[in-house]
C-alpha cells in the first residue's frame, strides 16, 4: 500500500490518500452502522470513478462485513 503496510484485509483501511492524505481518519456510515477507517493507499483508478459517474471509495474487506454483511463489495 503507497502509505505503508499491506492490504491483507486484517485492518480498517480506505483508498484514498491523494483525497485525504496518508493516515487521515474517515468515518464511514451505511444500513445504520458505522466505521472509522485510515486512508492508508491510492485509489481507486479514476477509470472506476469515471464508470461509476460519482466519487468511490476503496475500503477493506471489513468494511464491507460489517456495513454490509459481504466482505466482497468491489
């Protein structure tokens, strides 16, 4: 990951840092739960926000388990 560490999906990290800035803390809310995650890597591709018409963010698959139940969200 271009901030340090591995994306292992063992910790609550985000895609994002050329947003946010490496380390940066970013609440995340969905179906009533929430996390807080770090921005801890580049991305997504700008081809993925450009199909998606709207801003994306890249998290870890605990994010996904926890928001919304399915550790595969991408």
């Amino acid at each position: 990951m271009s901030c340090g560490g591995y994306a292992d999906g063992t910790t609550w990290y985000a895609a994002s840092r050329q947003r946010y800035g490496c380390g940066t803390k970013l609440k995340m809310e969905a179906n009533g739960k929430c996390v807080v995650v770090t921005a801890l890597d580049y991305g997504p591709d700008v081809c993925v926000e450009t199909a998606a018409g709207q801003p994306i963010l890249d998290a870890s698959p605990l994010v996904g388990k926890h928001l919304f139940g399915e550790s595969g969200v991408g």
